[in-house]
C-alpha cells in the first residue's frame, strides 16, 4: 500500500519515473470510499492506493490497470473476490474511435457496483511528472479528457487555444549574493506566508484569507483582510490580481470557484498568486479576468484537477512544482472580436453568486446555472464546433466521482 500522494506528489517523481521505465506497472487500486478516508488502512486518514509491479521493462503496448474502488471490502473473502474480479474484469469497448483508453465490465459485489476499471498504455503513463493527468478519475472518460486537454490541448475532439502558464508567467531576475537567477512571479508557500506574518508592525499588505464556498463564490472578489508583515520580506513583491487555489490544501466539495480576480492586488494564505507577462493591445488586468474565466470553465476544472496533489479524498493541494504546467487560454492567438466577446462574459458573470461544485454541476445537469452557461458560451466563442451537449456526460461522470461529491451516486447500474 503506498499514500494516494505517491500518483501526484511532487516529492515522488523520480520514484514514478524509475518505476515507468523500469517496471511493468499491472494495476494501479485507488481505494475511492470517502466512508474510509479513501484508504485501504484502518489507522490512516489520508488516501492510499495498491501498486502491483512487475521487475521487467515494459513492452511498448503494455497497458496499465486502473481501477477505483467506491466501496471498500468488508471482510478478506470479499478482498479475495474483488481482486479475483479486477483481476478477470473483460474489456467491454474502447471509449470510441481514435481513443486510447479501453474500458473494462463494472466490477459488482452482489448487486452492488463497487468499482470501475480501466487501462491506458503504460508510455502514457511514463511520460506524465504527475499520474492524474492521465489516471486522476475513476472515470475514463474524464480521464482521457483531461489527459487529452493538458497533453494536447484538446477538448472534446477540438482543439482550443492553451498554453502551459508557464509560457505565459512574468520572470525577473534575482540578484542574491552568489548569482543572478531567474524566478517565475509566483506567490511564496504556506511557509513563508506565516514566518513573514507579524502582529503588529511591518507592512500592512492586502489579503485573499480561506479557500471555501464564503471566499471563492464569485469570479470578482475584494481582499477580506489586512495583515502586517515583516519590512524586509519579499512578499509583497508577489502580489497580484490573478490568484489560484491549492497553495493551502481545500476541500474540492465546499469551494465554488478555483480561480478569482481580485480588485485589489493582494496576497493570500491558501492561493497561489500569479503575474503574467504584459500583453500588446491588452490591459494586464483584463488578461487576469480572462484566464479567471478559463479556470473555472469545466475543461479548465479538468486541467487543474490532472495537476493536483491528493492527501485525504477531496482534500488537495496544488503543488508549486506543478502550477507552471497549469493550461490557461493562449490570449496571444485570440482575434480582438474573441477578446471583446470574452471580457464581456466575464463582466456578465462577474458578480454571480455560485454554489458549491456539487451544487453547480447539478445545475449544469439540468442546463441551468452558472457552470452551464460559462462552459457553453465560452466554448462556442473559443471553438464554435464544440458539440455543447457532450457537456451533459461531463457534468455526470464528474458528480460520480468522490471527490466531488463525497456521497457518491454509484449504485447498481
């Protein structure tokens, strides 16, 4: 058993690369149960997998097993009969023409659905730094989506204007004592934050505190409080308009939104702050306000969720490490008309109080709401041959999976 980290952990990578090119991985078991903390272990509360490897450099085709389990056994004969199963489980279809991802039977206890299956081809899986761009759901639809979007920046058999943020971050040059380096404008951990933090005394700086449905409930936000900070830290330096969850860890079922502009430019103790690279033609602020817009679109969502760290189920974080490959709208291939058109949506949709994820995908569902109408008007304005109604098997598989919706709907179907 290893903690559900070592798929996303930052401190795991080389371990995952010595383990894609040097092992056959057969099956990778994610205990999905929120009931039991998402893990196997009955002394835990972070999230655990089962890795099973086999000593030999994989062939070319191998395919990796990728199985989620939404119920946890409940005695060591059921052990024996779900591993028997995943083990045996039959390739039903591939998930349709030019896919890769092959979907296996659900797996069933009696006439309950337990758990979902499903293989990707371990060079796949090899090429990632982080395993949940192409093994983060249970569903492999979503998976392969999210893959497909952060590898090449396609959404439902389109191609969209993306970039890595890292094309698209400001860099400045840091003079220490020994060497000039290079730094990309991204805010300080959670670390820095509180040895900066003084009482009384410093510099009083603008901040973004908490990450939950009361903080990130709408796309424009203010500062929520002022705090004092140590005269020489170089916090300030980062501060910035564009903010993004996931420097603190959060809870993906009580936040409404992964990304917010701020009118103020501020620091934050649970998001990371962003500078971009000024843009021709643009106010820079108008660049912040459309990758907010972006963010938190469903193909935006799924972006951010194949980058993230897993500690307890829907708890996360969003490792520093990993931000740089964060896919945001490529504003420098976007026509004046789409920039206009975007902004505008931005402006309507501004200060409209969103509920929880859980809560917007429900709606979304229904063709209602917040996320509906962000994901339909601002793909028909990136691509206007996106299939919209594809959107409906989004909005279902995502409120299958446990880290959205903690009491998960998986039933008997």
């Amino acid at each position: 058993m290893l903690p559900r980290v070592a798929m996303s952990g930052s401190s795991w990578e080389s371990i995952r690369k010595m383990l894609g090119s040097k092992y056959q991985i057969d099956h990778i078991v994610v205990c999905y149960d929120p009931r039991k903390n998402w893990a196997w272990s009955e002394n835990t509360v972070l999230s655990e997998i089962l890795l099973v490897c086999t000593k030999r450099v994989p062939a070319t085709e191998f395919k990796t097993k990728v199985t989620y389990v939404y119920h946890r056994p409940r005695s060591s004969l059921e052990a024996k009969i779900l591993a028997a199963r995943i083990i045996e489980a039959q390739n039903t279809t591939d998930l349709g023409e030019e896919r890769v991802f092959t979907v296996f039977d659900r797996i069933r206890l009696g006439q309950k659905t337990v758990a979902s299956c499903y293989s990707i081809p371990q060079e796949i899986l090899a090429r990632q730094r982080n395993w949940n761009v192409c093994a983060g759901f249970a569903s492999a639809y979503l998976s392969e989506l999210a893959w497909r979007l952060v590898d090449g920046n396609m959404f439902l058999g389109r191609f969209l204007p993306l970039v890595s943020l890292n094309s698209l971050v400001l860099r400045k040059q840091i003079t220490g004592r020994k060497k000039v380096r290079t730094e990309l404008m991204i805010g300080f951990d959670v670390h820095t934050f509180q040895r900066d933090r003084r009482d009384h005394g410093g510099m009083l700086l603008d901040v973004l505190q908490g990450a939950n449905v009361e903080t990130l409930n709408r796309l424009e936000v203010q500062p929520n409080t002022r705090m004092a900070f140590a005269s020489d830290s170089q916090i300030s330096s980062r501060m910035s308009n564009f903010l993004v969850a996931g420097m603190a860890r959060l809870w993906l079922n009580t936040v409404g939104l992964i990304s917010v502009y701020c009118k103020k430019p501020a620091v934050s103790n649970t998001m990371w702050t962003v500078q971009l690279q000024p843009q021709p033609g643009i106010k820079l602020t108008d660049l912040y306000k459309l990758q907010v817009l972006w963010l938190n679109s469903t193909p935006g969502l799924l972006g951010f969720l194949a980058l993230r760290q897993d500690s307890k189920g829907a708890f996360i974080q969003y490792k520093r490490e990993y931000l740089p490959l964060l896919k945001l709208l490529d504003t420098r291939n976007l026509n004046d008309e789409q920039l206009n058109r975007l902004l505008a949506l931005y402006d309507e949709l501004k200060n409209t109080a969103v509920k929880n994820l859980p809560g917007q995908l429900e709606e979304a569902l229904n063709r209602e709401g917040f996320r509906h109408q962000l994901d339909t008007e601002l793909l028909q304005k990136l691509c206007p041959t996106i299939d919209n109604r594809l959107l409906l098997g989004i909005y279902r598989d995502l409120l299958n999976e446990t880290i959205i919706r903690i009491r998960s709907k998986k039933n008997d179907d």
